[in-house]
C-alpha cells in the first residue's frame, strides 16, 4: 500500500518566499492517523465500513444501481442458443445465488478494494479398506462403534467389518462429487486472509490462503463437521502448518484500478483510503455534535429564591438578599416537594410561601452545531466517494436525470466491467466442472436513464418493421419468444372458453325444451318434428321457409372467391340480425360447422353493422342528423 513518510512533521512543511516556515496544509490530523500497511489498511477500511453508515450507504446504493438481470446468449457470434440451453443457464444461475455473489464482490471492493471468490465444487467424502476395497461414507463409519473410528496423526483409522478383512489402520480418502450442478455455488474469501505473490515485469499474481488458526484448531480436534469438508490438499497444509497455494485461474481477484506510478504488488487501493479525510472530518463532526447533544440540547433549570425589595432599616431601602432573610434548606425541601407532586399531577396548584426565579440554562446546541456544516461535510463525502449527493437522497429531478445518471454510469464503467468479466470467468470454470457447452452470461444493460421519447421512437420503428420486435421489447425488459407464446396460450385459452361457453348453452336450450315436454324429435311441444335438415316442420303440413344458413348449404350457394365469400358474407350477417336470437346462434353455429372462415367474416360483418347503428343513433340523439319522416 502507499505509505507515508517516516516523519510526517518534515514531510508536510513548506517555505514561504520570505524564508519563514509555514505547516502545510496537508499536515493535519487524519493525515497523521491514515493507516499505512496493508492489514491495518484492510481492517481500517472494515472498520469505518461498518461505522459510516452515510458513506456505507451511498456505496451500496450505487452497487445496487448496476445490479440488474443476467442476460444468457450463445458464446460465438454466428451461433444461435436454444430455448432449452438457455433455460438451464438461466435455472443454474438462480441456483448459485450469481447476483448475490456480485453484490457481495462489488460491496467487497468497495469495503477493501479487493475482492476474492472461488467455485466451491460440493463432494461427499468416502472412506475405503486399503486391504478389502470396502467403501463407507465418513460419517457413517464416525458413527458406527463397531469401526472404532478415530482422528489421529491427520489419518483416518479405522477396522474393516468385513468377515474376510478385519484390516485396522489408516484408510484411504475418496471425495465424490455431490450433485454438481444443483450444489455448486461461489465462495467469498475474507481479503485478510489472502496472500499475493505478485511479478512486477508481466504483472501476473499468484494466490495463497493463510489458514486461520480457529479452522486449523478445529481440523485438529477431528471435528467431524469440518473434516467431511476439508479438501485433502487443505488437511495436508494444516498438517505441515503451511499455508494453501490456489492453482492458477481458481481464485478470482476483483479490485479497484490504481495509478500506474503506485507499486501495490497486485492489490487495489479502497476508496476508504483515498476518501479518509473526508470520512474523517465527518465523524470529527459526529462526534462532537454527539458532545453537544449530550450537553446543549436540554436546558439546565434552575430555581433560585426571589430578590426582595425592603424599606427596613437594615436594608435602608435597597434590595435585600433572601439568604439574610431565608432559611434555604427549608426553601430547598420546599420546591423539590412541589416539583415531586407535579410529576404525579401536572395539573395541580402550587402554593410557596416565598417568590422565586427560574432561569434555564444552555439549549442552544442549534447555534453550536448548525445543520449545514454536517450536510456540507457529508456531500463533500459522498462527491469524493463517487455517489451523487441526489441519487444518495433519492431527489433527481426529472429534467436533469437522464444526463445525470448517463455520467454517473460512465464514471463507474469499471463496475460493470468488473462484473462481466466475472460472469466470463464463472462459466468458464463451470463448463470445465459439467463438460457443458460454452455460453455467453452478461449483466443486462442499465435502463434507468433511458428516456421515454427514445423508447416510443423505438417501439415505432420496430411496428413499421425498421427495428425488430426482439430490440424493441427488450427495452422493456420483456422477450420476445416469450410474448409470443404467452398470446398462443391466451388465444388456446380463449377458444376453449368460449367452447365451453357454448356448449353449457346448447345443453342448458336443450334442458328447456326437455322440460317443456318436446317430443322425440327435437320440436317444442304442440309443433311437428323437425325434419332431417334440422329445420322444423310446418304442422300444416306444407313445410316451413329453411333458415338463411340452411338454404345456402342446401341451395349450393357456398362462395368460391373472396369477392363473392365477402358478399355473401353481408348478406347472411343482414339476415341473421332480423332473427331473434337463440335462431341467430342456432343458425352461426351451423355455419361455423360447414364454413368456418366465412363464419368469422360474418361475425366481423355482424359487427359492422351493429356499430354502424350505434354510431347512428347517437348522431340522431345529438341533433346531426334528423329522423327519417
């Protein structure tokens, strides 16, 4: 880390052009406290993490803005991703808790500048029978007294229960994975533990784990918990108390850029650090409005006796002193009792025997501690730290947002690329673990500043067919193939309703002629029996007029151009509106059974009509156009 020189006093002084020595201005007191070696810097930088909230909050905001959905694609650019492919990305990314992990990556590297994760690959450990082969979870030979399992020398001992064996001694080690791709998750590496071997010519690091001494203890103790899940490469380095190198490409290190002129040796510089007088001068300013607050909020009252005047002549007329006059541990008593009886009845009379005075004290910690200079130190803060004062109280105008959080999102370019580089790195070491297909896994862009004139241009474009409907959509957050399907589902849904509709009519018309008493041929009763075209008879015998539909399927008069199928289209949908209406629905059902794409240009002609004779009869209401004489 950076380091301050070894005497600050020298390092921060400055000549005038007179020749006199003046302190310079970056001699101050955070200055003098700003840690200077890495362990202090990390534990420094979690400290103040945890005890500025402002700052703290700001920080986690500005990681909140950036976290948005996963966007899935095909790893090559001429490659299309199937439905299915993406679907189990997109389950397995949910699965592994991803955005949880960056959110914790990105707090991470803004809490510390550094950021560690690695795969946690699940396994379920197995002991074997060097002598026999015979295999057994870990915990159930632990548990089982007939092994005599114990933990001893970093070995696993053990006897064989096997009747041709009976093999005692130390057994071999045998971890088989657990369910890969529904256990696998990223696991978060405390920056305090992590060592970085670093090449300052080809910038290249390498990665190794300071075992802490509470797990070193417990993998000692044999703990039964840990031992189930300690690699065989981590028991190893506990037993020769040697600390645990990762292999390369394991361990993923996300930090925050520093300047080329800084040597880091391959760790990044928190913004804690960079921003420490001014999160200094902050709590300077908690910290004695808290003194103020304890001192100068409530006002010390007192009461004194009242001052007399006199004519005696021991006082010769001037103001005597009630101490001369009063006996004060009788006028103490007597006003501590008062005060005692008016917590217990503040609505009471109070009667003393002499005047007094009440005077308060203190009360004015507004004048010694104005709001404004606490507001002034914390936007300071907050500027320095990368976070709009206006984003961080949630004020942006609307006039101004737009640009705003356009500048906002350029100055965190970084974040972003951090976190698809982490997605890259994330699947890669995936596809190695599941022998899966490599993919594309991005964070979806920020929509939060995207006005709304650009996306009604957009959703424009894509309805005259210059922009595709899968980019305009996106705009909105929604898919596309998804949209479509949805509509399939709901119009499936809406035909098997309306079938339904008109199935529970047809039996509810055919209950009431049942109980009507209609004869077996279907007819209302005292009418002759329907004919076998469907349309009822005549009862004098002469056969009554078939109806519009009936005579056109009898009459051979189905259209054979659309021309002609539009005519005879309004035709039907002029006669079928003069018929009461259970004929009506009779005679549509009918016709959606022999034709049914003329059935729907009659409905649509049906509905024409009726709207033309809406729209007719409001002008005739409202006086445009008179009645017909």
């Amino acid at each position: 880390m950076v380091a301050l020189a070894s005497n600050p006093v020298a390092a921060f002084r400055g000549v005038s052009q007179g020749g006199d020595g003046f302190p310079s201005p970056w001699l101050d007191v955070a200055s003098l406290a700003m840690p200077s070696q890495l362990k202090t810097v990390l534990d420094w930088c979690q400290f103040i993490w945890h005890n500025s909230s402002a700052y703290r909050r700001s920080q986690e905001r500005i990681v909140s803005y950036f976290l948005t959905d996963l966007e899935v694609g095909a790893a090559g650019a001429s490659k299309a991703l199937g439905d299915d492919e993406k679907e189990k990305w997109t389950d397995f990314c949910e699965r592994a808790a991803i955005r949880s992990a960056i959110q914790n990556l990105d707090l991470d590297t803004a809490c510390y500048g550094n950021a560690f994760a690695s795969i946690h690959v699940p396994f379920r450990r197995y002991l074997s029978c060097p002598k026999c082969g015979f295999m057994a979870p870990l915990r159930v030979i632990a548990e089982t007294k007939e092994f005599g399992y114990r933990w001893q020398n970093f070995e696993f001992r053990a006897t064989c229960q096997q009747d041709s064996c009976r093999y005692s001694g130390p057994w071999q080690i045998t971890d088989l994975p657990d369910e890969l791709d529904k256990n696998i998750r990223v696991k978060i590496w405390p920056p305090q533990q992590i060592e970085i071997v670093h090449d300052l010519l080809s910038g290249d690091s390498a990665y190794i784990w300071r075992i802490p001494a509470d797990y070193k203890a417990q993998v000692r103790r044999g703990e039964l918990f840990v031992l189930e899940r300690c690699p065989v490469q981590v028991l190893r380095a506990i037993q020769h108390d040697q600390m645990f190198q990762f292999h390369p490409g394991v361990l993923f290190h996300m930090r925050e850029p520093t300047r080329g002129g800084i040597v880091n040796r391959g760790w990044g510089i928190s913004r804690i650090l960079t921003n420490f007088r001014d999160i200094w001068h902050v709590q300077v300013l908690r910290r004695y409005n808290e003194a103020i607050a304890l001192d100068y909020i409530i006002p010390f009252r007192v009461i004194t006796p009242e001052v007399r005047s006199g004519t005696n002549q021991l006082a010769y007329g001037q103001e005597i002193d009630p101490l001369l006059t009063m006996n004060m541990g009788d006028f103490r008593s007597q006003v501590e009792h008062m005060l005692r009886l008016r917590r217990r009845d503040p609505a009471r009379w109070n009667v003393l025997s002499f005047p007094v005075r009440y005077m308060a004290l203190g009360g004015d910690a507004q004048q010694l501690a104005p709001r404004e200079m606490m507001d002034q130190a914390i936007e300071l803060m907050l500027n320095a730290g990368g976070s709009p004062v206006q984003l961080y109280r949630g004020d942006l105008e609307w006039q101004t947002a737009g640009p705003a959080l356009r500048l906002f999102e350029a100055d965190n370019y970084e974040l972003v690329h951090n976190n698809n580089f982490f997605l890259r790195w994330f699947v890669e070491q995936v596809c190695q673990l599941l022998s899966w297909e490599a993919v594309a896994v991005r964070m979806k862009r920020v929509m939060h500043a995207d006005d709304i004139q650009k996306q009604m241009a957009i959703l424009q474009l894509a309805m005259g067919g210059v922009v595709s409907r899968t980019e305009a959509l996106q705009m909105l957050n929604l898919d596309f193939k998804d949209e479509v399907r949805r509509m399939a589902e709901e119009a499936r849904f809406e035909q098997l309703a309306q079938a339904e509709v008109e199935e529970e009519m047809e039996q509810t018309a055919f209950g009431q002629q049942m109980a009507k008493g209609a004869p077996a041929g279907g007819g209302p009763a005292g009418m002759a029996p329907a004919s076998p075209g469907g349309v009822p008879a005549d009862p004098s015998g002469q056969g009554a007029a078939p109806g519009p539909v009936a005579s056109m399927i009898t009459g051979g008069g189905t259209p054979t151009t659309p021309e002609d199928m539009i005519a005879q289209a309004e035709s039907l949908a002029q006669q079928l509106l003069s018929l009461p209406e259970s004929q009506k629905d009779s005679e549509l059902r009918a016709l959606k059974q022999k034709n049914q794409p003329l059935h729907a240009i009659v409905r649509q002609k049906m509905d024409e009509i009726r709207n033309r004779a809406r729209t007719a009869g409001a002008s005739m209401l409202l006086g445009q156009q008179p009645a017909a004489g």
